[in-house]
C-alpha cells in the first residue's frame, strides 16, 4: 500500500470505480445510508452525462450510437456484477471489521481540518492493520479492493454524512493503488 501518484486514471477509469464504489455501497444489506446514498447517485449521473457532452473546446458533442453505447453498457453490467459479488463477500466478513477501527476512521473523516492526503493516510493506515492476519497466499489485490469498500460502507454505516468524503477517499484510493485490478476484473468480467 505505497503512496502511489497515478497520473493514469482516465475518465473512463474515474467513472468505472466510482460506479463500481456507488454498487458496492448500493448491494451491501443492513446499511443506514440509503438517503444520503441516493443523492450521491444523482450527483454522480449528473457529473457522468455532463462529462459526456462537453468537449474541450466548448461545444457539445454528438452521441455514438451503436457498439461503443453497446461496449459501455456491457461493461457498466460488469462492473455492477462485480460490485454485487464483493458485497456479497463483504456482508459475510463484515463482523470480522473491529467497531474500535471504524469509529476511530469516522473521527478522523470527522475532522475538517485534515486534507484529502491525511484522510487516505488514515484509511491506508486501518487497511494495513485488516490485512495484517490475511496469509500472503490470498489474493492480495482482491482483499485489498474488498476491504477498501467494506470498510468506506461501516464508515458510512457508523456516519452516514460523511458518505461523500468517504467515497472520494475511496475512489481516489483504488484509483491509486488498485486501477490495473479493477481493470482486469472488468475486462475478465466482460469476457
């Protein structure tokens, strides 16, 4: 969990994890967070439809019709299929997160006066404690990925105003250190 700079995360990638982040917290049972979650889903329509249309020079585009809509369709479907799965997994191990953790990560969320940077040093630091009794057998990157979104979705169950920092931290996290993973899940998803 190095402190990695990506500077390769496309729009296409920035929509891919946010979407798969939003399914995530959408398919987990037994969660608080519904209303807030709900209005984040509109921000985040809103956002994707304008980031469709506006080129950089100003002007609208026009919509491809046809096998790219096709292409992105199938793989919203996959990432969305991803995202059921590991919550799926999630709510099985979910009881295995310590209270302590989430509500010590919620303080730190809570605090207004940490940046972006601190808030992802603070959900790293909880990452590498959960990781800790995993054998180094197990798929890392899986773990990794699955602990990162469990532990976004008890953060936001413990505190469910914080759902938007919580989520860009998220997002911001896995586009860091998990893009090429979640890459290749949707890629074998969709094959």
């Amino acid at each position: 969990m190095d402190s990695k700079v990506s500077n390769g995360a496309s729009l296409q990638d920035e929509r891919t994890t946010n979407l798969l982040v939003f399914s995530f917290l959408q398919s987990c049972s037994h969660s608080s967070f519904h209303r807030e979650l709900e209005a984040l889903g509109h921000e985040l329509s809103v956002h994707t439809a304008q980031d469709d249309e506006l080129q950089t020079d100003g002007n609208r585009c026009s919509r491809l019709e046809g096998a790219a809509e096709t292409d992105s369709e199938s793989q919203e479907a996959a990432v969305r299929d991803i995202a059921r799965h590991l919550a799926q997994i999630g709510d099985s191990i979910e009881s295995s997160i310590h209270p302590g953790l989430v509500a010590g990560l919620a303080a730190q969320f809570r605090n207004r006066s940490l940046s972006e940077e601190d808030r992802r040093r603070c959900l790293v630091a909880v990452l590498e404690q959960l990781m800790r009794p995993y054998p180094a057998d197990v798929d890392r990157e899986k773990t990794l990925l699955l602990l990162t979104m469990l532990v976004a979705k008890k953060v936001v169950d413990h505190s469910p105003a914080l759902l938007r920092d919580v989520f860009c931290t998220t997002v911001t996290f896995i586009n860091q250190n998990l893009l090429a993973y979640v890459r290749n899940l949707v890629r074998n998803e969709m094959d």
